[in-house]
C-alpha cells in the first residue's frame, strides 16, 4: 500500500514539476539562424575575405600574367594530371578545392606558393590554415615541383 501511495503521489506532483520547470513567464526567442556565411567561421578578419593582398609563404614574390601561353598551359595540364588529380578535380571540390577559377579567389603567387611550399603555408597562412579546415584536415601534399613547373600548372589553371 505505501508504495502504491508513493507512486500516486508522485504521479501527482509531477505536472506541478512540468509547469515548475516551464518558466512560466515570457518567453524569449531564440536568435535567428545564421546563414552558412554568417557561420563563427567568418568574421570581418576573415583571411578569405582580404586575398588580393596575400601572395602567401614562398620562393614567389611575384608573377605577371599575360596572355595564356597554349604550350606552357599544356605541359602543366601535363603535370597536372600527372600529379593534383588524385586531390583535384577541376571544376568541384574534392579533396581539395576546385582549380577552376582561382585566380577568381586568390593570387597567382598565392596559389604558387601553395603549390611550392604547402607545409609552410598550412602552417603560417590565414587562408591555407581555412582550407586545412575545409579539407577536413587533409593537407596538400608537397609534390616536390621546380618554379618553372608551378608556373605551368598555373598557366593550365588559367584554362579551366
């Protein structure tokens, strides 16, 4: 019988509980949902915001672009396909970003140096170290290429 009588009790007291718990007061509203690009990620320092200036971490201090130069943009297709496909599809993400349209988003020499020396600039760059975080921590590996090669895979880039 008692413990009949504690259930019943407690049976009872529980809406008392509910309403207790409820706050019973005004509500308040919950702030709005954030769009993707309102995300804790992007603030007004946001690395990917300011890129015209970063010519990154690197042998390169400076590129002129000219005209696309068909043979140089064909041997760094070459190279290219040989090397970056594994990580890179042109036109989407992969594993890592899409080539097509970068100089849309970065510098030539930015994008140099990511080819030339990718562990220093995951390292030391605001951009690289975003795109470590959108890569899902998998970093560019460091294909060992030569100035002159880099240039022409930047050259076949410019073709995408």
């Amino acid at each position: 019988m008692y413990a009949r009588l504690k259930y019943l009790i407690g049976f009872m007291l529980l809406p008392l509980l509910i309403v207790a718990c409820g706050g019973g007061g005004e509500k308040k509203a919950l702030p709005p949902a954030k769009h993707p690009s309102e995300s804790a990620n992007v603030t007004p320092e946001d690395p990917m915001k300011n890129w015209e200036d970063n010519k990154g971490i690197g042998p390169v201090k400076s590129v002129t672009l000219g005209e696309i130069d068909p043979a140089m943009a064909e041997e760094g297709k070459a190279i290219y396909e040989e090397l970056c496909t594994a990580c890179h599809k042109p036109d989407k993400k992969f594993i890592g970003p899409a080539p097509k349209g970068l100089l849309d988003r970065r510098t030539p020499e930015w994008a140099m140096n990511m080819i030339l020396n990718p562990e220093e600039m995951i390292e030391k760059d605001p951009i690289a170290k975003q795109l470590l975080v959108e890569a899902n921590g998998a970093p560019m590996a460091n294909q060992n290429l030569t100035e002159d090669q880099a240039r022409k895979v930047l050259e076949y880039i410019r073709t995408l």
